[in-house]
C-alpha cells in the first residue's frame, strides 16, 4: 500500500459520521471504477 493511498485513507476520518456510514455501505464495485452517487448535502457553514 502506497503512502498516498494510507492518506487517502486517513483523510476520510475527518468526515462527518453519517458520511462515513454511507461511504461504507456502498455497493462493490465488481469490475473497474463504478459511478459513486452520494446524495448531495446541503453546506452548513
């Protein structure tokens, strides 16, 4: 595993936690790279 990957990795800690959960539960990816539709969310700041 590369360094760039274990940030990457790491990074998505610093997401909320309902982020996290749906980040998580999503379907595999069965062959190459699957379209991610997350909701959007509406900004808080």
């Amino acid at each position: 595993m590369t360094r760039a990957r274990i940030t990457q990795i790491m990074k998505l800690l610093n997401l909320a936690p309902d982020i996290q959960e749906e980040i998580l539960f999503l379907p595999r990816t069965v062959k190459g790279r699957d379209p991610t539709c997350l909701p959007r969310r509406a900004s808080k700041a």
